[in-house]
C-alpha cells in the first residue's frame, strides 16, 4: 500500500511520517537506541564496559583516529553531559555539547561529571547566529523563509546543531534523549538533505552474530528496520545502496553483497509483492551498477551456501550475502528481532541517507548508547 493512500504528499511528509513510526515503535518495544535493552549501569559513563563485540571495538577504535567533533542539541540533559566526558575522557570524538554553560555545569555537578575539555555553545548568545540565521534564510527561501523566523529558528539548539553540521563545524549530531526522531529528521531533511542520488532517509542494523559463517564474518548489516513502513520499489532500491554504503564505511566491508529479499527466489513464486522487489532490484542496478547485488531471493538462499546453489545457481551474491534488504518494515523488524533474541546478535542501528550524519537515540537510552551513537556518527562522517 503507497503512502499516498494515508494523504500523505510531499517528500518531507513522507519522512515525517516514517518518523512517526520510529518513535512508536521504540516506545512499544521499551528499547534503546540499538534496539537492545541496555546490559550497563551507570557505571557505564566512567568507560567500564563489561561485554564489547568486537565489531564495536573496531568501530571505536576508527573513531579515536578521526577525532570528529559530534554536537549534542541536548547538551544540559544528564545522560548526555555524562556521555561527552566519556567520549573526550576516552578519546572517542570532540563532544560539543549545546546550551545554556551555566545549566551545564550544574548539571556536570549533580552528577560527578568532568567537563575539562568539553566545548560548550548557547545558541541564543552564539556569535556565529547571525551567519547561521543568514544562510538557513538562503536555504529555506523558497519556501517563503523571512530573515526573522531564521534567526528565531538558529535560537533553538536542534536547528543550530544541524546549521553547524551543514557549515562543517561539526562532523555530526546526535539526538533523541529529550527529543523525538521527526524533531531531529525534520529540519535534517530540510537543511543537509539527502546524499547525491539518494531520495529517502532510512536504517540500517549492524548484525554482529556468533555464527562466524554468516556474513562477513558473522557481521551483517538488514536494512530497513525502523523507519520506512512500506516502502516502493524505488525506495527499496535506495536504501539498499545506502545499507552498502554503510557496510562499506561503518562496518569496514570492502565488498558489500547485496540480496534482496522475498518469499520468492528468482520467480519462484508469482505476485504482486515480488514483483516489487524485482523492480527494486532493476533500480538499485541503475543506481549503483557497480554494486553487487541480486534478488529476489529467500532469506536462507541468501546465506546458505547449499540452498544457494539449488535456488540461484550462478548468483554472485546467494549464499554469500552480507546486506540483506527485507521487503518492508514488518519484516525488517521482525527479522532483527528474531536474529537478536534466538540467533544471539548483538544489534546497533544507525539512520543512512543524509548527506552528513545525523542519529537519532531512544528516549529511555543509556549513557553508553549515547557514547556508541556518537562513535558511529563520527566513523559515517569520514565518507
């Protein structure tokens, strides 16, 4: 079912309304920003990490090397004041924390935090206002912008945050703490936008299993699992080449494989809904014709060397697939799950398709979620 059914019309409706549906479902599932329950008390904030896969120690360990500079709009909430000294005590990412300095600091007192190090701006007396209020105006210009609703609008941390991203004074932001996805994603989309020849913003959930012979690895990365509830062909193509981006720049995959997923394997069944990923397969060879990618294909054609060779002999990808697109979100979300709680993965989720990063936290995260958005925010900024 298109979107279009809901009235819902232009592009930023359409991602708003995803929005929608990434708050809600975490509020449902009682979950953090990784879509796990968080393993860590608060001891967590100090670097004492009881478990870490090994994927997240090469993900921090990339990050220490870029020492990116990541902005929090949410800079007075405690969670977060705790999480930037763990980042800079860590050597992690420059942590910029927004708001009032005196409400920070107070904040750093009640809970023992050390903010030696940590830059601190309030937007409201921020002498780069001006300029930031200036270029939001030329930006937004044609859709009616006045120069005093951007001035107004730069007051607000969220949308100076995502201003210093656009200018590159910050690498990338990280919110969701206090704030909700469509408050972050909306003036995203309105000010970064999208990369070059990607058109929707989506997920993506780095996998890592204790099946080392799954994957890369036992690294896998499934898109989309959070954000686009029925996506169009076109959609599905989109974010399976952004799902590849993020393999190859987050997870170090050189070689991202690409299956699309389906009830059906190369036309093995007849309907409606595998057609669809057929067309989606078609556009995301248009897209990115050096990507490797096929479809559609049964999950266990896509990672099962036997089953490939029956269902899809001669598929570059079958069998060995390391990016798996699910059809919608029902079974993106469904499938995480399910390769979570019975298969033992442990799961990190990031949102792609921004032209410079932007991640979003579940309202009930940890500091150590806090800490693990902001270092893979800092690694996508490399690219």
């Amino acid at each position: 079912m298109g979107l279009n059914a809901c009235g819902i019309k232009s592009k930023y409706e359409r991602q708003a309304f995803h929005a929608s549906y990434v708050s809600l479902a975490r509020r449902k599932m009682g979950l953090n920003a990784c879509g796990i329950k968080s393993k860590h008390d608060s001891d967590a904030f100090e670097g004492v990490l009881v478990h870490m896969s090994k994927m997240l120690e090469k993900i921090r360990a990339r990050a220490r090397s870029l020492q990116k500079t990541i902005v929090f709009p949410e800079g007075e909430e405690p969670r977060t004041v705790q999480a930037a000294a763990v980042l800079r005590k860590e050597e992690l990412a420059q942590p910029l924390l927004l708001g009032s300095p005196g409400k920070i600091r107070e904040v750093a007192f009640e809970t023992g935090t050390d903010l030696v190090g940590i830059q601190m701006v309030d937007p409201r007396e921020s002498p780069k206002a001006g300029e930031y209020a200036a270029a939001l105006c030329e930006i937004r210009k044609a859709k009616g912008m006045t120069e005093a609703e951007a001035a107004k609008l730069v007051s607000d941390p969220m949308y100076y945050g995502i201003m210093m991203v656009k200018m590159d004074e910050a690498d990338g932001l990280v919110s969701g703490a206090v704030h909700t996805t469509g408050d972050m994603l909306r003036p995203a989309l309105q000010i970064i936008k999208t990369r070059p020849g990607i058109k929707v913003v989506s997920s993506s959930f780095l996998m890592d299993c204790p099946n080392r012979d799954l994957g890369e690895n036992g690294l896998l990365v499934y898109a989309d699992c959070v954000v686009i509830p029925c996506p169009t062909a076109e959609e599905l193509a989109n974010i399976a080449v952004s799902a590849a981006d993020t393999a190859r720049t987050l997870c170090g995959i050189e070689e991202p494989r690409v299956a699309f997923l389906s009830f059906s394997t190369k036309g093995s069944a007849k309907h409606e809904l595998v057609s669809k990923v057929q067309q989606a397969v078609a556009m995301a060879h248009e897209l990115a014709p050096e990507l490797l990618l096929d479809g559609e294909m049964q999950f266990d054609a896509a990672l099962v060397p036997e089953v490939a060779a029956a269902k899809a002999p001669g598929s570059p990808v079958a069998g060995r697939a390391n990016v798996l697109i699910f059809p919608d979100l029902q079974t993106g979300n469904i499938g995480y799950k399910i390769t979570q709680r019975i298969g033992g993965a442990e799961c990190f989720a990031v949102l792609q398709g921004l032209a410079k990063p932007c991640n979003d936290l579940s309202r009930g995260c940890s500091v150590e979620d806090i800490v693990n958005t902001a270092v893979f925010t800092a690694v996508q900024a490399q690219a």
